[in-house]
C-alpha cells in the first residue's frame, strides 16, 4: 500500500495535462486452491496479486495502466506515460488529502475461511471426491478441489475520496467423468459464497452434493439424444438463469448500451419482456458470491431493477460508460484485478419469482423439454442470437416427466424469448459462477425460478419431438 501523502502526489500530477479525474486502483489479494485427482491431493498452491491500476478521465476518453512496482520512480513514470495522452492545461483542482468514505456494509463478518485448518478443508474435498468414485464404476474420473480467495482494495481518486473494501470468497468444486460403450457424461458442480465456513457446514451437505452429482452423471449418460424442433421448454430454477445472464443481462450493461452495441440500446421503457417477467442485480444481498459493499468506483452497491413487469426500466452502469449514457453510476462497475479497466459488470442477477408452482408448470405442458441446467454456450451481444447446451434436461408428454435426454442445445435471440416466457414459478434460485467480459472475470450469481418458454428453438440427434406423441 502506497501511503496517502504519495496518492495525493500521483493523482495531482495526473490531472496537470488536463484530465477531468483521476482515480489509483490499490489491491492486495491472495487465493489459495485445494486440488484433487480421484482420491489423490494432487496441488496446494496460493497466488499473491499486488499492484495498482492508474485510471485517466477526460469527457468520453479513458486512459488506462497498471503495475506492481510500488516504489515512487515506477509510479510516476507509470503517470507521465499516461497523462502525455492529453496535452490541455489542469481542469480540476489539485487536492490536499485524502478522506475516507464511510457506506453500509453489504458482507457481514464472519469466521473467515483462512482460520480453518488446511487439515479440515483437505477432509471435506477428500470426502466429497470418495463418495463419487464408490458411486459407481463408469465414473472414471474425478476431480474435486476448494478456492479462499482473500481481496483488500483501496481505491482513492481527484475528489479526494478514499474507500476500502475487503471479499473473502470460498468455493468448493465437485467434476465427475462417466464413459460407456463410447459415450462421455461429464458433471460439475461449484457452490461458493462470501459466508465463511459456516456455509459449507451448515448450507451445503458435501455427501449429498457429490451423491446427486455422480447420481445425474450416470443418469445423463444413459440418456438417449433429444429430439429436435420447436416447441416449449421449462428451465429450471438456479443455473438455468445462465440464459438470461448471458444473452439479456450482457446486454443491459453500459459497457454495451452506451456504444450502441446492444440490441435493447435506447429501449428504456419499452416492453421487451412477457409482463409477468421482472429482472433484477442486486449487489446488496448479504454474503452471497456476487456481493460487494461498495463496487471498484467506490459506489455503494444497489438493487437496481432492469426489468419490471415486461418494461425495460434501467441499465448496469458504470461512471465512465455514464458519461454517455447522461446517467450516474449505480453501483455496478467491476473488474478482475488492477490489471483491468474497470466496468459495468453484473452481480447477482436474477429473474424474480412468479406465482406458479414448479408441478403447476409440468403439468400444464402438453409436450416438451425440461432443461434443468446448461454446460455452456454462446451469443452475439449486438443482434441478440444466443445458443446454449443443456447438461441435464428431460421429455415432458402429458403433464409428466417421461425421461432423460442427452445432447439438447436451445437457439434463440435474447428479444424473442424474453416475450415468449409464459409461466413463472415461485421458487427462485441462485447459482455461482465466474463471469467474464472485457474488465476481466468476476464472481456473479445467476438466477431464477423455474420458468416456462412456450416456443423455442430445440437442437439435438434424436429426430423428431413428434415422436413422442
């Protein structure tokens, strides 16, 4: 940590060429990961990350560098460099201190995981990493493994603010890997929070979470392919929100919409959605992986509503992407490291809950696809086309669910299925995952109930859905 005295120096020297504001980015994090192959500790390893971001404003330009050599002569040379991209004369005044700012604290204190005994994590992977191998012979291989991540940042800027914030996130990782007669299944599962390890003791049963993940693992690999065609699907609550996430949620972020490159650019309280549909990033729920006290502008973090009944109501942005947009940061902005620029970046996003129940919403499906959770996809942010292949799904024929499916991709574009979503459940949950974009990948919490989509590109090897009637 460079001392307030030097901070003051660096930034009024920034500003001398005609920046508007200034801002150093300090961060001081360490991240210690557990790994195992089968039943074997395979690594311990920690990462040390230490250095400062150095970020130039003036009107819609942004100038940005870094370094982790803290002593003064790297530092000013690290601003000479950057301030040489403008060549006015001082617009804003030269500060004489620096204050801290004092906000609400998101993250409650707990026993944090870097108190528990190496000893105590190892066991708790061992046991979930064993009960997988037993499971089953076709389960060939497993992996397992455990994140403490550890983050102190400073942030000080040419207002003459100074804020500190610290994250410590904890992640437990269960993969299991199946093979028959040619065929492959693969499962993962990730729960994390910013609980402390009260969360993986009292929330989370390691032996249950590898029983269902060997269980469905094997269950998938002896699916047949799914069919093929247009017709409804329910995607189930938690990880199903990755749709969402990735092909609405990228594009209400300023990073997108100030540049125009997001299809619901200048939508703003237009109908984009089903009106039984509403949207939210809430940076302010307490603990959970997404969470943050302030975001990496010093903003306090919001509940910011998106969507509210159908109607676009409102954007993620950031300060600098605010400038464009004429809106003020609400506390979305977020980066990976002080390596990276930072920007408007999600939290935990969520749909919010509806009215029906999840047996409410099989049994009035006639016939189609229950997709349960996903394995990845893709989308082009600037038309909305998206893809994404489901990892667990199943047939539903007459209000039931018939049987497991492997190999289902859903295509669509992110305007039409927001408006073809036409029952929503009531049992809303979240799912943790690492988010990236171009300031970096940042822990997000995906999400939503349950939800019904009455018309929807399903791809698959298993002929046609006509077949089942």
């Amino acid at each position: 940590m460079i001392s307030k005295k030097l901070a003051v120096e660096l930034i009024n020297h920034a500003s001398s060429t005609g920046a508007d504001f200034v801002e150093l980015f300090f961060e001081d994090t360490k991240a210690t990961s557990y790994s195992f192959e089968n039943a074997k500790l395979d690594s311990i390893s920690t990462n040390y990350i230490k250095g400062i971001g150095v970020r130039l404003l003036k009107e819609n330009q942004s100038i940005y560098g870094y370094t982790n050599d803290l002593s003064k002569n790297s530092l000013f040379k690290l601003i000479d460099n950057l301030k040489s991209s403008f060549t006015s004369g001082r617009c804003i005044e030269e500060i004489k201190e620096l204050k801290q700012q004092k906000y609400k604290k998101v993250n409650k204190k707990v026993i944090p995981l870097a108190s528990v005994e190496p000893s105590t994590i190892i066991e708790y992977v061992r046991s979930g990493v064993n009960e997988i191998i037993n499971y089953d012979p076709r389960i060939v291989r497993v992996m397992g493994g455990f994140l403490i991540k550890t983050s102190d940042v400073t942030i000080m800027n040419s207002e003459g603010k100074l804020f500190k914030k610290e994250n410590e996130y904890g992640r437990v990782f269960l993969s299991s890997f199946a093979s028959e007669n040619g065929k492959i299944e693969t499962r993962f599962d990730g729960p994390g929070s910013q609980n402390g390890w009260k969360f993986f003791t009292d929330e989370i049963n390691i032996i249950e979470l590898a029983k269902e993940n060997a269980r469905k693992c094997i269950l998938m690999l002896g699916a047949k392919e799914c069919p093929s065609g247009h017709f409804p699907v329910i995607i189930g609550n938690g990880w199903g929100g990755v749709i969402f996430h990735e092909a609405c949620g990228h594009q209400l972020e300023a990073t997108s919409v100030a540049k125009g490159l997001s299809v619901f650019t200048g939508m703003k309280g237009e109908a984009i959605a089903s009106p039984i549909v509403s949207a939210y990033d809430d940076g302010t729920m307490s603990n959970e992986w997404g969470s943050n006290d302030i975001d990496d502008e010093g903003n306090p973090t919001q509940n910011n509503c998106l969507i509210k009944d159908g109607i676009l109501v409102g954007y993620l942005v950031d300060n600098f992407n605010g400038r464009r947009m004429g809106e003020k940061g609400n506390g979305a902005c977020r980066r990976q490291s002080y390596k990276f620029n930072p920007t408007s970046r999600m939290s935990n996003t969520y749909i919010a809950p509806g009215k029906s129940t999840v047996d409410e919403i099989i049994k009035n499906t006639k016939l189609g696809l229950y997709a349960v959770s996903f394995n990845g996809g893709s989308v082009n942010p600037a038309v909305g086309d998206f893809n994404f292949g489901c990892s667990e799904a199943y047939i539903i024929k007459d209000g039931k669910i018939l049987e497991p499916v492997r190999g289902a991709t859903l295509v669509g574009n992110a305007k039409d299925i927001l408006k073809h979503i036409d029952m929503v459940g009531n049992d809303l949950g979240l799912g943790q995952g690492n988010c990236g974009s171009i300031s970096g990948n940042v822990p997000v919490n995906v999400g939503q109930p349950t939800i019904r989509v009455d018309d929807i590109t399903v791809g698959g090897r298993g002929g046609s859905i006509d077949e089942y009637k």
